[in-house]
C-alpha cells in the first residue's frame, strides 16, 4: 500500500483550536513516582557555541514517563533527555538502571539497554525529583536525573 491509497480513520476537520483547553500548567516541584514510557536512542548534533561537541552529533536517551500514584498528576507526562556524552546523562542512566532493575548485561549496547524500557509490562517505575522551571520555559518541568531512587 502506497502513501497515496492509505486511508485514516483521523482526519482534522473536527478540531476546533478555539475549543482547545490550554489552561494545563506545570507539575508542582516535588519528587514523584514516574514510569518509565521509554528511553529512545537517537543522535544529536551540539550547536552550542564553544562545547567540546560543538557541530558533532551525540547519543541522547529521550525520556518519557508518566507520573503515577499522585492525587493532582496521576497521568500526566514528564519528558528527560539523558545526553550520554556528558556525566549528568550517564549518571542519570546508571541510577535508572539501579532504581529499575533493568540491568545492561555485557556486550549490550546503551541503545539496546534503553529500548527495552519502551516493551516493560508492567513498565518500570523510578522516584525523582521533577523540577518547576515555569509556564514560559520550552519545557516547563525537568527531572532531576541525579535525584532518581527505586519506589519505595
């Protein structure tokens, strides 16, 4: 089946943006029990005048969790990235794989020690600090990599 004879049953007649609740606001600063969605290997490249990496492209995890066992968040998602060529983003992932259990066996690629985050039933859990940077941020809430611990 070709791009041209697929069908959806989505279209976007049906949106109205006018109608569209926009009132969400960040997650309070708190620690948070947070499952673990996925960590998706993929490469970026640093343009961050005088970086070590600058023009060069680097392995980053991008994280998705959803914060569970809150009465006001229960739901609601977080996003992290772990950039693996700096000591946050390895630090970051060595606690996930001690506060989760998911261990990287010898031989295992970061890639594939990650990607099966994403195929966890039940998914993993971690507790950590998620951070209020505020309403105008890009990304308003941060986890705090180095806070991560296992769920109590």
């Amino acid at each position: 089946m070709t791009a041209a004879t697929m069908t959806t049953d989505f279209d976007f007649d049906h949106i109205r943006l006018s109608d569209v609740d926009d009132s969400r606001q960040p997650l309070d600063q708190d620690v948070y029990t947070l499952e673990v969605n996925s960590l998706a290997p993929t490469t970026r490249t640093i343009n961050k005048e005088g970086s070590e990496f600058q023009g060069k492209s680097v392995p980053v995890l991008q994280g998705s969790f959803t914060v569970v066992d809150h009465d006001k968040y229960a739901s609601r998602k977080v996003w992290g990235d772990l950039w693996m060529c700096f000591k946050a983003g390895t630090v970051g992932a060595k606690k996930i794989q001690d506060a989760t259990g998911v261990l990287q066996t010898d031989g295992q690629s970061i890639s594939d020690w990650a990607s099966q985050f994403s195929t966890l039933n039940p998914p993993a859990r971690i507790q950590a600090l998620v951070e209020k940077l505020g309403p105008e941020a890009a990304k308003p809430n941060r986890i705090n990599f180095y806070t991560v611990k296992p769920v109590a």
